[in-house]
C-alpha cells in the first residue's frame, strides 16, 4: 500500500488541477457564452467561426473536410491553413453528442477549448517532472491551468481555436521525447523490446499531432534537433547519450512523418503553415541529419580510432553545413521557408495594427513588464531569473535535461518577444520554471521533509526540522498561486465572447433577405475544387455570385453566419493596399473618391458593403496604415494629433485638444482627431454620413444603435468634430449629432441617372429616408452645371423592398426652381436615364 501511495500519490493532485482548469474555463465564462439573443453557444473572436464552418462543413461530407475554400477571399478563395486535428476533433465530438443543426454543433464545440486547457496540466507535469522531479511537476500542472491572459483567453470556453491544442502538443512532444531519452538512457538492449519502442513512438504520435493541430509544429524538430547537435558539440560539458538520443530522435521523427504523410499534399508547393511537402522533408531530413551523425560517430570515429574531442563537433558541423549548401542549390524554397522563423520576430507595416503581432514587452511603444504581469501574473518574475539560473546549472552540472528545457524557453522568450500571440505558448514555460524554482527552494528550506515526517508521523524529525520550514514553504506557494489565481479567476470571466447581438442581427438579416439565398446555402457545403494555378480568380462560382466588403476582422462571421463570400478575412487575405494599387478592402474604405471606390468594387465583383462603428471610429488607423504601408503616413494624412473626451462638473461632455480638461472634470477617453481628409473617405462617408452623396451606394439595413459602448462615444465625438471644424467645406452641412446604427449595410447599384438642363450652379437632390430602426436621416447629392446641363446618379427607390427606403419623393433643385421626383428599383438597378429639366 505505501509502495503505490509513493508511486501514484501524484494521481489526485492531477485531478484536481484538471477539475480547477475546468471550473475557471467553463464555470466563470458562462453567461458571455450562452446569451439569450442566439440560439446555441456564441463562439469568441474570429478564427473559431472558421473553425465552426468548417466543423460543419465536414459533418455534411464525413469523412471528407475542405482543403480549398472558395466561400471566402472572393474572387479568388484560398487555400486552408487550419489543421485536421481540431476539425475533426469537432466533428467526433459533435457525432458523439449527436449535435446536427449548427446551434448544437456549435455548443459542443465550445466546450473544447476549455477541455484543452485543463488537460494541458498533464503534459505539463510529465516535462517538468522528467527535468526537475515529480514534486516540481504538480505545482506546474496547477500553475499551468491558472496562467491569465492569452492562455486563458484561448482556453476559455467557447474559444475553439488551435491554439491552445498547439499548445498542449508541443508540451506533449517535448515531455513525451524527454520521457523516452530518460528511459533509454539506461537502456543497453535492442529496439525490439516492444516496451522500450513504446516511449519515441509515443512522443512521434504526440510531435505528429503537433503537426496536425498546426502546420508550424515543425519548430519543434527544429528544437529538438538543435539540442541533440549542441549537446553533442557541447559534450565536454554536457553528458549525454549520443546513441540514446540518436535512437529517439530518429523513431519519433519517421512516425511524426507516417502520421503527416496523409495531410502532405493539401497545398500544392512548398509552405510554412500550409499543409504541405514542406514539413514532411523537415522531418525527414532532421531524421538523416541526426542518422548520419550517429553514423559518423558510431561507425567511421571510433571504429577507425578517429576520436577527440574535436573529432565529432568538426564533423556535425561539416555534416549541416554541406546540407545546408545542398539544400539552398537543389531547394531555395525549402531555405526560404525555414526563413519564416525570422519573419515571426520581425513583423512590418500593416500587420503591426494586428493587436496579437505587437511586440510584447512594448506598451505604448516604451518598454515595460506590465504586459507578463497581466498574462503570466507572479509566476513570470519567478521563471525568467531560473531559465538563465537553469541554462547556468545546465553546464555546470554537466545536465542534458537543463539543456533541453532551456532551449525550448530561450526560443519561446524571443518569440514571445516578436509577437506577443506567443504569449499563449511561453505561459507553460513560466509556470514551468516557476514552478521549477519555487520546488528547489522548498526543497532547500525542508518543506519537503517536513510533510514526508508529518505523513509518517515522526515527531523527533518534524521537530528536529521545525515549524519554520513549513511557515516559509507555504507562504511561498502562496506567494506563486495566490495572485495567479486571482487574476485568472477574474481574467476568465472576461475573456469569452466575441460577436455582439447588432453583428449577428445583421448578418442573420443578409443571410435570409439578400439575393441567391438557395444559390449559396447550397454552395457553402460544397467541397470546391481547386483552380489550377493557385493566385487566379476560381472559375467554378455558380452564376450570381457576388461579394460582401467589410474589414478583415468580419470575413468569417459574413462567411460562417451569412452564408456570403467576404472579400477580406482575418487571414490577412483581399485587405489590399494604394501603394501599390491592389484593390481591397483597405483602399476601398480609404478612398478619397467614390469612382476609385467603384473600380475596386467592380474588379471584386461587390454588392454589399458592410460598415461598421469601429471601422469608422478607433479601427480606422488599421485600414490606413494597411492602406497606406506605414504608421507615420497613416497618421500624417488622416490624423491630427490626439485629443481628450471628457465631462465637466456639470455633467456636459466636452472635447479638449490641448490636453487640458476644466477643473472638477473627468477623462471619459483619449481619442485621435480627424483631419479634413478623414471626412472625404468612404468609410466616413457610409458610417458618419450615412451614405449621403454617394452614386452607387444606398443603406439598406441599420442594427442597433451603438448606444454605451466605447466606439458609439467615439461616433458622437468625431461627428462633434465634423460639425465644429469641417462642415462648411462639405456639401452635406452640419449632421445631427447622435448614435446611429452600430452596423450598417449598403447595396452597390447601378443608380437612376438623372439629367436635364438648369439655370443655377449647382443641382441639389435630396431625400429623406426612413431606416428599420425608426430613425431618419436626409441624403443629399449636390452636382455642377456644366454648360446648362446636369447630371445626378441617385441610388435610392421608393417602391424599394429592402427595410431601408425613402419616406418622401426626391426633391431636385436649382437656381430656385424646385421639382419632385420618385424612382422605381427597377430604375435604380439598371441605370435607367431619365430627363428632368430645371428651367
């Protein structure tokens, strides 16, 4: 009994820690999941609408999933990065709970993320306790479930993302891997003891799941193949099982690549996280690599008495070097693909307004550490000081293991460093190392031998050792959990949720009262063939088929709740640029001209553009600087400084530009301030103006309003600066300035023409229309003269069906003559010409 107390004492404590992870990932999000105005569970963010559409796509076509998406960066689609793992992990656990409507499927799902995040304390405690001891192991499986920030967020419920299955495999590869060197090390037999094989086989199933949850996993052969050629050139100072390590590598490598090999051809070239030839060849060429090392050690040194201690390192580091060379001649490719490691580090331009591909230890672009206290909490001011005290034990102690745990945190500190998305990978080596440190220091003081003497009631022991030891080992455990978790306590009731009820309400709306309901219903369950050069426009749409324009940010929710083509997704796909003229959806709502606007519509086949409060308000800067190409640009020509929302004593809210604010007010926000040129793009035109003055443009739906929300003040204060700043220099005049709809959709129209002859300057249309919230606004069109004749392009009808229309007939006006006019739909779709002179 004592003999399996001391064996599997570690069982409950495990348990535990998973129950915990469960209760703050499923318990503490629950209300944000599951809310009255959505049928089913509502998904975070982006990615995991993608993953639901997906999920629900191989469901319909079992055992068949979509490797080629043509419902999404139209004209072109894509091909498909997300891994099979997570698909069709969706797919069982839907299959199982026989979930078959998209509501169901989509709760089921939610749970997933959550499951994940608690099961990460399993692996975590197997590579801690294979480094540093089974105790140091269950502190880390309970500190890794309570890491805040983004571990958390990509863990909670809902949350039904690969990244926290990236996660979760790459730590199972790692201590899977380091759990068979441990074992083989002490190994002298032959590979069929079908035990012994179990161990690399085990880890090259967990690195071949690594693979399948992402197609970057490949950075963790990388890792593992840089530690077995420094511990070999380091073998002076490190001891290490060359042949051990050797064996498992090579074992784990060639199962790694039987379990990719099926996925291997998914994206017809080479590709970092494509599925693709490209991570199959890095998983055989480590395996020939460390073969022919073990080789060149095994076989040529030492049977031909070659051995000294600079025998082997001049080798291995002939060996890559005349591999690398062979590589580059007979595969540029594959070199430039490797290169991906560095552009992870090193992220320009527009993807530096992507929030998770900032720089992490950069706040307001000064240095600071605020940034590991929300995600890390305690446990990173603990971990950073051991991974250089570990790396230093590391030679000092002559320990392989030290150097192997060490490897993998530097890597994960400078991608952290990058981008700070690798937040979610660096929490498990700070609760890692923290725990690492934290068990050393307990062991130090006794703690450990005062609990061992408690359990066996030796009172001479516990007395010889003191109380003290326990005092100062529960205070400092406490000191590591207790702020960590109350951090992720409060941090995992905040991090579910995504799409807001005005969204969803919008694109419910699209999905059931725009045009080719059946057409695309159809086509969204279709597994789509591939073009045959991948770049050219896909050639297989049905006939009718049309576009949805919005921001990146939205293309998955228009592709997976609409059941429309976006032209942009949160893949960074169909954003486009006017540096070097290539239409998207950045110069689209940068636009200083509706006819440039309208090329780019035409050339990507639009007919809907979808706006909403935050494009037009604090998600503007984004679309600039991708449009733009650089930061400063963006800001020169849109922006002209900052400025500070505030209340004053009296309860008014006020607008100060010099950074001062009246005494007894209060700082509402900080905001930037709209330069003139901001009010001549389209997007300021759709969302502050309405769509007023525009040709080809008409709304035909508003959600709710954007009433107490952050972005709904920002619309009340950049119409507040319109009215006071630029009104006299465009033709709509002052605007009311009050909330509007937080989403609005346009239609892209032909528009009626209107021409005749007028005696004034100027032609004045206007119209008021009637939006499906009740709340009126007045379009207006104002067009020259020219030679006694006049030209209007109007875009709204009044017998239109859309809920969006027209309460009064246009009134058309000029030099005092005034005429009224009403137009069917039929005459604003084809581009009728009509004749109204004004004389």
């Amino acid at each position: 009994m004592k003999e399996k107390m001391e064996r599997y004492w570690h069982v409950p404590f495990l348990v535990l820690a998973i129950i915990t992870g469960l209760y703050l990932r499923i318990i503490n999000p629950w209300d944000a999941v599951f809310v009255s105005w959505m049928e089913g569970a509502r998904l975070s963010g982006n990615d995991p609408w993608y993953y639901f559409r997906l999920i629900d796509s191989a469901i319909q076509n079992f055992p068949n999933r979509i490797w080629f998406d043509a419902f999404t960066h139209y004209p072109y689609g894509t091909y498909i990065h997300f891994g099979p793992f997570l698909v069709y992990l969706g797919v069982l656990a839907s299959m199982i709970a026989g979930a078959t409507t998209p509501a169901e499927i989509r709760t089921v799902v939610a749970f997933i993320p959550a499951v994940g995040g608690a099961l990460l304390a399993v692996p975590t405690y197997l590579l801690t306790k294979e480094i540093f001891g089974k105790k140091a192991g269950i502190i880390s499986a309970f500190v890794v479930v309570l890491i805040p920030g983004q571990l958390m967020a990509r863990s909670v419920l809902s949350f039904n993302d690969h990244h926290i299955w990236e996660v979760f495999w790459q730590v199972a590869t790692l201590g899977t891997f380091i759990l068979a060197y441990n074992r083989w090390k002490a190994y002298s037999g032959n590979l069929r003891n079908s035990r012994m094989l179990a161990y690399p086989i085990i880890a090259g199933i967990c690195m071949g799941m690594y693979f399948l949850a992402w197609g970057a996993g490949f950075i963790s052969v990388i890792m593992i193949t840089f530690f077995i050629i420094l511990s070999s050139l380091l073998r002076t100072y490190i001891q290490v099982d060359t042949v051990a390590l050797a064996k498992v590598s090579v074992i784990s490598f060639l199962v790694a690549s039987v379990i990719y090999l099926p996925f291997s051809n998914k994206f017809p070239s080479f590709a970092v996280t494509y599925y693709s030839p490209f991570q199959l060849s890095v998983l055989l060429g480590a395996a020939a690599i460390v073969a022919v090392l073990y080789i060149v050690e095994t076989r040529v040194i030492k049977n031909n008495k070659f051995e000294s201690k600079w025998t082997y390192p001049v080798s291995a580091v002939a060996i890559i070097a005349i591999s690398t060379i062979l590589l580059y001649i007979l595969s540029p490719e594959f070199i430039r693909n490797l290169q991906f490691i560095l552009r992870v580090v090193q992220p320009k331009g527009g993807q530096l307004t992507i929030a998770e591909v900032q720089p992490f230890f950069s706040l307001g672009g000064k240095f600071s550490f605020e940034p590991a206290w929300q995600n890390f909490s305690i446990t990173f001011f603990f971990a950073l000081p051991a991974m250089f005290y570990y790396a230093f034990r590391a030679l000092r102690d002559r320990n392989e293991r030290y150097l192997y745990i060490s490897i993998w945190a530097f890597a994960m500190l400078i991608a952290l460093m990058g981008q700070n998305r690798f937040a979610y990978y660096f929490g498990v080596v700070s609760a890692v190392f923290s725990s690492a440190i934290v068990s050393e220091i307990l062991g130090r003081v006794r703690f450990y031998e005062y609990l061992e003497a408690a359990i066996n009631n030796n009172q001479k022991k516990m007395k010889k050792i003191g109380i003290k030891a326990v005092i100062a080992g529960v205070l400092l455990l406490l000191v590591l959990i207790y702020p960590t978790f109350s951090q992720a306590n409060f941090y995992s009731k905040w991090s579910a949720g995504g799409i807001n009820k005005q969204w969803y309400d919008t694109l419910e709306w699209m999905r059931d009262n725009t045009p080719g309901k059946e057409v695309y219903d159809e086509f969204y369950y279709q597994l789509y063939k591939p073009p045959e050069s991948s770049g050219d426009r896909y050639p297989y749409y049905p006939d009718g088929v049309y576009s949805i324009i919005s921001w990146w940010d939205y293309g998955h929710w228009i592709t997976a709740i609409a059941h429309r083509i976006p032209v942009a997704n949160p893949f960074q796909q169909g954003i486009g640029n006017k540096y070097n003229d290539v239409p998207g959806a950045a110069p689209f709502f940068t636009a200083f001209n509706e006819s440039y606007a309208d090329r780019i519509a035409e050339k990507l086949g639009v007919k809907y553009v979808v706006s909403d409060v935050e494009m037009a308000t604090g998600k503007f800067y984004a679309m600039a600087v991708w449009a733009e190409g650089e930061l400063g640009k963006a800001e020169r020509t849109y922006y002209a400084g900052g400025g500070i929302v505030y209340v004053d004593a009296n309860g008014n809210l006020g607008l100060s530009l010099t950074g001062q604010i009246p005494a007894g007010g209060r700082v509402i926000t900080h905001v930037s301030i709209p330069r003139e040129d901001y009010y001549r793009t389209m997007e300021a035109k759709f969302h502050i103006f309405d769509g007023s003055g525009l040709k080809h443009y008409r709304m035909v739906y508003e959600s709710g309003f954007s009433t107490n929300t952050l972005s709904g003040l920002n619309e009340l204060v950049y119409k507040n600066i319109y009215n006071s700043m630029y009104a006299n220099k465009f033709d709509y005049g002052r605007i009311p300035t009050a909330y509007s709809g937080y989403v609005k959709v346009f239609e892209f129209v032909e528009g009626a023409r209107i021409t005749g002859k007028a005696n004034g300057d100027y032609v004045i249309a206007k119209v008021t229309i009637k939006t499906n919230q009740g709340r009126t606004f007045d379009y207006i069109q104002k067009v020259p003269v020219v030679n006694g004749k006049y030209e209007l392009v109007l875009p709204y009808a009044q017998d239109t069906s859309y809920p969006v229309k027209p309460v009064t007939a246009y009134t058309i006006e000029s030099g005092g003559i005034a005429k009224t006019l009403e137009l069917t739909e039929k005459q604003v779709e084809n581009g009728e010409l009509l004749t109204l002179d004004l004389t």
